[in-house]
C-alpha cells in the first residue's frame, strides 16, 4: 500500500481533474440552456409535439449534467474525510 503523503497526492489530483470535469459541465451546461433558449425563441408560438419534445430533452440534459456535478462533488467529499482520516 502506498504511504500517507502518496495517498494524499493522488486524492489531490483526483479533486484537480474533478474540477477539471466539473467546470466542463458548466460549459456544457450553459451551451445547452442557449441551445434551448434559442429554440424556444425560435419555435415560439408553434403548438407542434416535436417542438415540446426537443425542449423538454433540452431540460432533461440539464438535469442529468446537475445530477453529475452533484455526484461527483460528493465524490470528491468522501475522498476529503478520507485524506483527513490519514
């Protein structure tokens, strides 16, 4: 097994590539609520079912990318109380 101050590195580096992915989902984020906002803005008033559909999909990758980011911030948590035990 590695020795403390090892186990500590590779907890670090495991939370800088986290945030490395996180602020990715953030951009992914953000290019998806425009990507949905400029759909709405440009269906607006069409009462057609793919219209509704698109939108809705739009919305549910938004909350699949929140439930990422929440997942991996609890990751990187329990990796925290881990490295604080050594």
């Amino acid at each position: 097994m590695a020795g403390v101050e090892e186990v500590r590195a590779g907890i670090q580096l495991a939370k800088e590539k986290t945030s490395t992915g996180i602020a990715a989902l953030e951009q992914a984020s953000m290019a998806f609520q425009e990507a949905r906002q400029t759909l709405e803005q440009a269906t607006s008033g069409s009462s057609q079912q793919e219209v509704g559909q698109a939108l809705g999909l739009y919305s549910e990758a938004l909350n699949s990318i929140g439930n990422i980011q929440s997942t991996a911030e609890a990751a990187v948590s329990s990796a925290d109380s881990y490295a604080a035990r050594l």
